[in-house]
C-alpha cells in the first residue's frame, strides 16, 4: 500500500468510529497527567470567590452599621485624586 491510501484509510476509520475512543484515551491521559492541576485550581477559585462574598458582607454590614447623621459627601479634593488614581 502506498502512503497516500494509508493514510485515507486511518484517517476514514478515525472519523467514522475509531475517533471517538481514541479521544477519550487522550482525554484520560491529559487528565491523569493534569488532573491535579485542574483540581487545585478550581479550589483556589472557589476559595476566592468565598473570601471575596465574605469581604462583601463584612464591608456591608460595617457601612449599615454608620449611623445616618454620620454619613457625609466627601469633599471634592478627596474625591478627585482618588479618581484620577483609580
């Protein structure tokens, strides 16, 4: 057989059923060899999204707790320096 009908016919049998566990074995390789990495990522993440709802309950909680006559504008000198620097 010559090259090109080799390789028509793998590339036949791999589209039509061979594909599809031939894939999932690459699939099972990947994960076996990074699976670790995916899980410890996925736990830093869910990590900081708890730490983040935390921080946002804390920071609403503390600013409900500021009685209403306390509450002012801040001045203009305050508030446009913080804006040119953010």
């Amino acid at each position: 057989m010559d090259p090109i009908t080799i390789g028509t016919t793998l590339i036949t049998s791999f589209a039509t059923k061979g594909g599809s566990e031939t894939i999932k074995t690459l699939n099972d390789i990947w994960y076996l060899a990074f699976g670790r990495l995916q899980l410890f990522s996925d736990q830093k993440r869910a990590k900081h999204e708890e730490f983040l709802e935390s921080y946002k309950n804390e920071l609403v909680q503390e600013i409900s707790a500021i009685p209403e006559e306390n509450l002012i504008e801040p001045p203009l000198s305050i508030v446009g320096p913080a804006l040119e620097a953010s």
